[in-house]
C-alpha cells in the first residue's frame, strides 16, 4: 500500500465518517467502540469536567484529534484535558499539540497498542504529564505520572475503595464513580464471544 502525505490524510479525514490513525506515512482505521467504552468515557469526561469546572483546563472529546510533532502522530484520545492557552498546528489548525492529560479506555483490540507503542509516541509530547488507562473488564486504572527527572511513575488502581489522584489537576478521581453504570454494558469481549454463539 502507498504511503500517504499529511497533506492527503487531513483531507481524507475531513471527508470521512470513520476516524483514521496517521503517523509516517500509514493511515489505521480507528475499530467502532462498545457501549461499555462509551459509557467510561463518558463518566470519566463527566468527573473530569465537574472537577476542573472554572478553572484553568478544559476536557475534550474524543472528536479532538492529537498530532504528535515529534513523532508525527495524528491520533484520537478517548479523553482529552488541556490546560491554558491551547496550542494548535499551525497548517492543520484542528489539530491540538499540547495535551495536558490523555486517557484512554482499554478494549481487547487496542489495549496493547494504548500501553505501548501509542503511549511511546504520547512521551514526546513536552506539555503531557498524566497518562490514565482505564480498563472494561475489571475495576483497574492505570495511572503514569511524569516525573521532574523525565521518568513515568505507574501506580495501579484497584478495587470498589480506590482512588485515581491527578496531580497536575489537582483533583482525585473515585472508581466507583468512573464505573458507576456500567455494568448495564457487557463487557466487549463477552459480547463478542455471545455473539458468536448466536445462530
């Protein structure tokens, strides 16, 4: 397959119902999310906003593309969070460059992509200091925290009782209430597995 210029993927993408992934050269079709991803999303932009309501940063959708200068990197986090002035591309004006913090809900198909290679591009970005995974099948966050030495802090988050705190927010985050409803929504590896058996 050819390799595309930024130039052909902004344009394909201004044009398309279906989310694309870009870096160097290679365009990914981003995979339709569950309703249980939908519904962590939405509760973690829900606490995110009820938290930072009046301050200095603002929570995005997962509609803000990301572009990674260093990397070159055009992406869609589930959860965005950008504090002070918001710094675009300067050609590729709806494009962000300086995400605070990025959280990402885990599914089956991406989440080794999410833990590794995006979260290496994610590095490069000088204003990104929290990184939040958040898993659908079990009550778990991971949380990775930059630290003044350039190295990432992990800290995992499980159990009805825990807590995510976020620093460079100045807020504290309650699983039970980043899981609160979802449980309605099967798991997406368990619908999966339904639907195969289904006649």
């Amino acid at each position: 397959m050819p390799l595309v210029t930024e130039d052909e993927y902004i344009e394909l993408e201004r044009k398309s119902l279906v989310k694309h992934e870009f870096c160097r050269g290679v365009i990914t079709a981003m995979a339709g999310a569950s309703a249980r991803h939908n519904a962590l999303c939405a509760n973690m932009i829900g606490l995110l906003f009820g938290a930072l309501r009046g301050g200095p940063c603002a929570v995005l959708t997962s509609d803000q593309r990301v572009h990674v200068e260093a990397t070159g990197l055009f992406t869609y986090p589930d959860v965005v969070v950008v504090c002070g002035a918001p710094q675009f591309h300067a050609k590729y004006r709806e494009n962000l460059l300086n995400p605070r913090v990025l959280v990402e809900v885990l599914s089956p198909t991406t989440a080794r992509h999410d833990q590794t290679s995006k979260f290496s591009h994610y590095r490069m970005l000088p204003s990104l200091v929290e990184y939040v995974l958040v898993y659908q099948d079990e009550r778990r966050i991971e949380h990775y925290r930059k630290l003044p030495t350039g190295q990432w802090l992990l800290t995992e988050c499980t159990g009805e009782e825990a807590s995510v705190e976020l620093p460079a927010l100045g807020c504290t985050i309650q699983l039970t209430d980043v899981y609160a409803g979802v449980d309605r929504f099967a798991p997406e590896a368990e619908r999966q597995g339904n639907e195969g058996n289904e006649p």
